[in-house]
C-alpha cells in the first residue's frame, strides 16, 4: 500500500464515536483483531483483548491504555464453553457492565483437499470459527437482554462466505455458516436492539497469510483477483468494523460489508 494513502487514525475516529462502550475482541492480539482493538479504544470504548497462546497482549493492552483508555486482556479459546462463560464474567467485572460491542474476529484456516481433510482439522475449524462465534454472542446476548442495554455483534466473516475456495472447504463451511448464523441471530435479537453484522474482508495482510505475503508470485496471482489492485489493511478492515459498530450504522443489520478492494466481483469473468 503507498504509504501516502494509508492514514494512521482517520480524522472521524476522533470523533470518539464509541465513548462509553464496553468492547471485546476475540482474536485480539493479531491481524485484523488487533487493528480492531486499537481502533476501538481510539474511538473510546474500553477494551477487552481475547487471545490464546501469545505474549503479545500484555504489550497491547499498555498501548491501548496510553491514551488513558481501559482495557484489558483475558486468555480463552472461544470454543470451550467454560472459558467463554468466564471470560464474559470477568469482563462485566472489570469493565462494570456488559460487553455491548463483541467482535466475533477469531478464526483459523488450514489448506487441505477433501480427500485428504483430517476429521480433527474439519473440526477444529468449524469449532473455532463458528461454535467460538456462537458462545460468545450467546454470552453477550444473555446479559445485554438480561439489563436491557442494546448492542452490536460483529461477525467476521470473509469473502470466503460467498466465494467457494479449493482445499479450504472446512474454512468456507465456516464461513457461510458464520453468516446464516448471523443473520438468523440478527432477526431473533432485533427486538432486543442488538444488530448483527458480518464484515467480511479479502485478502488483508495478516499473520494469517503470512505465506501468501513472503512469496511474490504468489502474492501477484492473489492481487490479480482484486480489482483494486493490492492487498488490503487491517486497518481498513477496522475502520469498517468502527463503523457498523456505531451510532451511523443504527439501521443496519442483518448485512454483510464486504472490505476487499472487490474481490466478489469476479473479476476474472471475461
Ligand atoms: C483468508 C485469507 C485469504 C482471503 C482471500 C481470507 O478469509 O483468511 O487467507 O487470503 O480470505 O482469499
């Protein structure tokens, strides 16, 4: 990306349209999910920072608390009931209310073809991207109907809900899953006014590719499927992600926004 079109803080982040919220990420110390962290608390809301396995947190949430923001981090692997149920405790506990801004972000994928898929990669995909995204929105909507406070559930999806993609069939199941879950959820909590939105990146720059980003051949095939002709940001994404989740995107849920430069748009199709 040219450094002249990528802007640290965009000027209605300023705005601080999320003062007062009590947010929690999961995936939180990496990729999108960190990029999502700092921008929430940029825009003020105090943030919980889920992770597993990584020494990146502790480091995070001290930037995050520089600018006199709260937040703070809690380990859980968002596919086992207990810890989600104890993390959304502690969170309530430290941040004096429920979360009412979750950030379903955690998410895993591994390249295998069908044939060769092992019944526990299947399932561990499935577990983490889609039953993790059901816990914690379960747990967040428990107590936000519980104390009649309204909120915003952000599933991040990927473009991977709509285009199938070779060898990451367990990965597009989750995906699509991630989506009809959301926009059934989306329906039941709507008399709530708890909104629902998929975000739903393309190819970002992330840990998560960081295979794709080491090797130049590859990375070009990929950009050749974007019109807009690069990789995108995690910040972009975040800045999407800020966006649903405040009070401009009031009237929306149920949807799903696309942050990928236009890869949906097929445009390999004559
Ligand atoms: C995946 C990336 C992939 C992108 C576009 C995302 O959901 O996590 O690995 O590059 O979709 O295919």
């Amino acid at each position: 990306m040219d450094t002249a079109e990528k802007q640290p803080i965009p000027e209605q982040a300023q705005r601080r349209r999320l003062d007062g919220r009590r947010a929690l990420v999961t995936g939180g110390a990496s990729g999108i999910g960190r990029a999502t962290a700092m921008r929430m608390a940029a825009e003020g809301a105090a943030v919980v920072v889920n992770y597993i396995g990584s020494a990146e947190p502790a480091q995070l949430v001290g930037e995050l608390e520089r600018d006199g923001g709260r937040a703070l981090e809690v380990e859980a692997d968002v596919s086992v009931e207990e810890q989600v149920v104890e993390m959304f405790r502690r969170a309530r506990a430290e941040l004096g209310g429920p979360v009412d801004l979750l950030v379903n972000n955690a998410g895993i994928e591994k390249p295998f073809p069908l044939t060769e898929m092992p019944l526990a990669e299947w399932r561990r995909v499935l577990d983490v991207n889609v039953t993790g995204a059901f816990l914690c929105a379960r747990e967040a909507a428990r107590s936000l109907i519980a104390e009649g406070t309204p909120g915003v559930i952000v599933n991040v999806s990927s473009v991977h809900e709509v285009i199938p993609w070779p060898r990451f069939s367990h990965y597009c199941a989750s995906k699509g899953a991630m989506k009809l879950f959301g926009q059934t959820i989306a329906r039941e909590l709507a008399p709530h006014r708890i909104r629902v939105v998929m975000v739903a990146p393309g190819a970002i720059v992330t840990p998560i590719n960081k295979e794709l980003i080491g090797d130049p051949e590859k990375r070009r095939q990929v950009e050749e499927q974007i019109p807009w002709g690069r990789m995108g940001e995690s910040e972009e994404v975040a800045a999407a992600i800020a966006w649903v989740a405040g009070p401009d995107a009031e009237y929306v849920t149920g949807s799903t926004i696309f942050v990928d430069g236009g890869m949906t748009l097929y445009p390999r199709f004559v």
